[in-house]
C-alpha cells in the first residue's frame, strides 16, 4: 500500500495532479479541498495517499492532511459510497464540517453536496455518527484515533451546536472572542452574551 508521497508537482488539471516522486510520475485524484492548499507546480509537496485496486484500474487518491484521508476511507465503508463520490463530498464540504453534520445529524446540510439526497445523507449520518470524532484544530489526527480529551473552544463549540446553533454559526461566534485562559463554560457565556447584544 502506498501511504504517502513527497515529490514535485509538475501538473494540476483538478481533480488530477501529477507528482514527481524520485523520477517517477505518480497521477493522483485529490479533492478540491487539498488542490487549495497545494502550492504552485514546481514546488514540492506532501500528500496522504489511499491506493485503490480495481480489477481494471488502480487509481491514487492524495489529501493534504491525514483526517481527509481517513475521511475518505470511513466514507468507503459506508453502503453505495465509491470514492468518485467520496471525492465529492471532500471537495465539497471541509472534514470538520461534515463531521459536525454527521455528528449533529444535520441531513439538511448533507443534501447540499453533489450527489448526496435524502436517504444517501441518512445513511452517512447513522453509519458513520459513531466511526467520526473531530479532529484538534491545528493537528492532523486520524479519525478513528483513541480518543482524546477536547480543548475548552471544541466543548463549547459543540455545546452550541447542541444548542441549535448551525456549526459553521458556533464556530464564528467562538472565534469573535479572546478564549485564552477561558473554561469551556465561559467561552459558551460569552459567545451567547455576543449573541443576545
């Protein structure tokens, strides 16, 4: 299984690049959420790599951080999920997104990427509701990883959510203020302070 590949770009026609690794060119599939983290063709770069074996073709999917891969590869398993349509749903929504939706069972939001309708959405929530966990804001970890305590912003951002609020809505109203040094309950009073002035 090839895991990972660091190499230079020499193409980028979305969804596909080509990767020079060591004088071997190497066709990847990414989603469009790596292709706008990827630097400009000459420079080298690091992508996470899932093989996929067919009996008529083996392709390469690449992704910029290890949770898309894992994403990725947590979609497969979910029934009527191939990874054309995988690739869509990370080119469409950010892993930390879809997860909150999943997580939250947010169908409504599901239903807006490409290819995905009602029973799809359903589906991905009830099979992968309990397979997701969100990954640390800065580092990327694998999906599946042992679980780990969350930090003071995540409690609270997930603490809105179960609230009502939309994800991306708690993440803006968590981010607008100053939460160093602040416990996950006055982060929540502060943010739905911002809210009622």
């Amino acid at each position: 299984m090839i895991g990972l590949l660091r190499g230079k770009i020499l193409d980028k026609q979305p969804p596909q690049l080509l990767l020079d690794v060591n004088g071997v060119g190497y066709e990847v599939d990414a989603p469009m959420t790596t292709f706008y983290d990827l630097p400009d063709v000459g420079a080298e770069v690091m992508l996470f790599t899932h093989l996929a074996v067919r009996e008529d073709a083996h392709t390469l999917y690449g992704f910029a951080k290890r949770t898309d891969r894992d994403l990725f590869r947590n979609l497969l398993k979910v029934n009527g999920v191939g990874a054309r349509l995988a690739l869509a749903i990370l080119s469409g929504m950010e892993t930390r997104v879809f997860i909150t939706c999943v997580q939250t069972g947010d169908a409504g939001a599901l239903v807006q990427l490409p290819g995905i309708g009602k029973k799809t959405a359903e589906r991905l929530i009830i099979e992968l509701r309990d397979r997701l966990q969100l990954p640390a804001e800065a580092v990327p970890t694998a999906a599946s990883a042992p679980a780990r305590l969350a930090t003071p912003v995540e409690d609270a951002v997930s603490a809105l959510v179960g609230l009502g609020y939309k994800p991306q809505d708690a993440s803006r109203m968590v981010r607008s203020l100053e939460t160093t040094n602040l416990s996950s309950e006055e982060i929540i009073r502060g943010a739905l302070q911002a809210v009622v002035q």
